[in-house]
C-alpha cells in the first residue's frame, strides 16, 4: 500500500526534535536507512504513547528509500481485514494473493499494531506473515502504542521472539506532539 497523504512527505529533517530521546531515535533511523543496502537490516520496533512521531520515522524510512526498496506500509488491522476477506465466498484474492505483498516486500511498515483484539487468528495471521519475512532474512518495522506486552497480547510470544532475534525496539516516552501543538494553538 502507498503511504498515505499526511506522511508522504514525512522525513528526518521535518520531524520536530523537542528532547534528547527524539534526537537519539531519530539519528538511529537514519543510521538504518542509510545502511539498508549494505547490511541485513534489523527489524524495529516503535514504542509508545500516541502523537510521539513513531508512524513519521517509519514512513521517513519508506520515503527515503523510495523506489529502491519495495516496501509495503499498512496499518495492523488492514494487513488482517485483507488476509480475512480473502475467505469469504467469492474474494477478490486469494489467501495466498493476499499474503505475498507483505511476505515478500523488501521492508514491511506495520503501523498501529495494538488496535485488534488479540485473537488468536488474529496472532496465526501475524504469525503466517511474520515468520516468513523471518525465515527469508526480511526486515520488519512495527510502530505500537502500547508496550511490549501490549505487542505479546497482539502478536504472539513466538512472533515477537522471532522479530527481537534481530531487533531493536525504540522508546518514544514523551508527551504527544498534536495534543502539545493543540495547547500552543489555543494559547495564541
């Protein structure tokens, strides 16, 4: 899926930096995306509350790899609607069909994964992506509002163990930026 509108032009330098973990996580993801070529890169995992800028890094990344790298940048509960739909009576894809953009992609951007129900179907789903881009050395990043038991609930322990194998999980632990935003435009 292409990224949508509000981060199509999401990058490093347009990402305000108020404190030090913004500038440390910032200059992490650059250091990614610059050796995304030259190195297995590592899965990342984006922690956080909402409105700390986890989903403008990962579509910085996506954006600046550009037509280079396939990438594919979907929201949790799409990735698991397309994959669902491909069951009913007369789907527009198969199961398979449905399956390959995400297993396959140079980069898969999973953004928001903490908002389904944690269903185990919903963690088989997870998993029959996950694995596969495991097995096959393929780079995942993964932004969550919640913690790492949030993304245990959410994805499974087997899934989450086999993305930390090569992973590193960034903190985004400040207020959020639109909510902060919202009080210095009613101060004005």
């Amino acid at each position: 899926m292409p990224i949508r509108p509000r981060f199509k032009n999401s990058s490093f330098k347009n990402y305000q930096v108020f404190n030090d973990g913004q500038k440390e996580n910032v200059k992490w993801m650059e250091k990614y995306t610059a050796g995304f070529h030259n190195t297995r890169s590592p899965n990342i995992i984006l922690l956080g509350t909402v409105g700390t800028g986890k989903t403008h890094l990962a579509a910085a990344v996506a954006n600046i790899l550009g037509d280079s790298v396939k990438t594919e940048f979907v929201k949790g509960i799409e990735l698991l609607s397309r994959i669902k739909a491909s069951w009913n009576n007369h789907p527009e894809e198969s199961e398979k069909e449905a399956l390959e953009d995400y297993r396959t992609c140079d980069l898969l951007v999973i953004d928001d994964v903490s908002v389904q129900f944690g269903s185990e179907t919903e963690k088989l789903l997870f998993y029959n992506v996950l694995d596969y881009r495991y097995e096959y050395l393929r780079p995942s990043i993964i932004t969550s509002n919640g913690n790492v038991n949030t993304l245990k609930f959410c994805l499974g322990e087997r899934v989450l163990d086999r993305i930390m194998e090569n992973g590193k999980i960034l903190l985004f632990d400040w207020p959020s930026f639109r909510k902060n935003r919202q009080v210095f435009l009613e101060e004005k």
